[in-house]
C-alpha cells in the first residue's frame, strides 16, 4: 500500500482542495473526474463547479475524465520536494542526479502520466498544478 491509501490523507487533501481558491477558480466550469493511481492505489475525485463533491479508492462504473498514474517513488519525489510537478508530468529528461555524464540529454520521459481525455487535462493545467501541490501540502501534515 502507498501513501495513498492513508485516509486520513485523502480527507486532508479533499479538505484542502476545497479551500484552495486557486483551485475553485480553475475548476469552476469543469464538471468531471480525476484520478489519482500510485501503483496499485487509486483516488478517484469527481470534482463540479469548484469543489471535490465526492472520491472513493476505485474507479465507479463511470470512469474517470483524466488520470495522473505514476510509481510511488515518482509520486514521492513530489511530495519531498526533490521534484516539481512539471518536471514529473511534462516530456523531457530534467533531473541528471543519475546520469552525471550528460549521456541522456534529450530523452523524452515522463515519471507521471497523463491518460484519458487530454484536452479537458490541458485546459486545467493550473488546476492540476494547484492539485499536485496541495496533495505534497497535505502529506506533510500529520
């Protein structure tokens, strides 16, 4: 189980999401769903008019609009800081920790990807930035 499965992590992040007015302002005319997968654990969040109305740990019958996937260590480097959203989620080889002899330069990866609906994802760009960052907020409190 990831970090992810902590409840009482994904009520503090719910709970924040709603109280971020950065948030609120990009997600006003979306009516849809994100979810969330770290390895094998998912949150799912249907998100109208501006706030989280509802999450669950899977997938309803419905599905989801868009969704970020990635490894726990990829979602962790978030978390810690080490990496930015951007750097995790956005083509492009930004972090040389692992390969001091340049020799990677060029390469297109991405730590954390993006699947689904990747018009609606884009035109929330900022959303997903203040998601993302309120998530490594919220893991940081206890």
């Amino acid at each position: 189980m990831s970090f992810l499965a902590n409840e009482a992590l994904q009520t503090r992040f719910v709970k924040a999401l709603n109280a971020n007015a950065d948030f609120r302002t990009q997600t006003q005319l979306f009516d849809g769903s994100v979810l969330l997968e770290v390895d094998q654990d998912r949150l799912w969040l249907k998100i109208y008019r501006g706030k989280v109305i509802d999450h669950e740990t899977f997938v309803p019958a419905f599905g989801y609009t868009f969704k970020f996937s990635g490894t726990e260590a990829a979602w962790k480097q978030l978390l810690s800081g080490k990496r930015r959203w951007a750097d995790l989620t956005y083509p492009g080889k930004r972090d040389f920790s692992d390969d001091p002899e340049l020799k990677r330069v060029g390469e297109m990866e991405v730590a954390i990807r993006t699947e689904g609906n990747l018009l609606e994802s884009g035109r929330l760009t900022e959303a997903m930035f203040q998601l993302a960052y309120t998530l490594q907020a919220a893991a940081k409190q206890r």
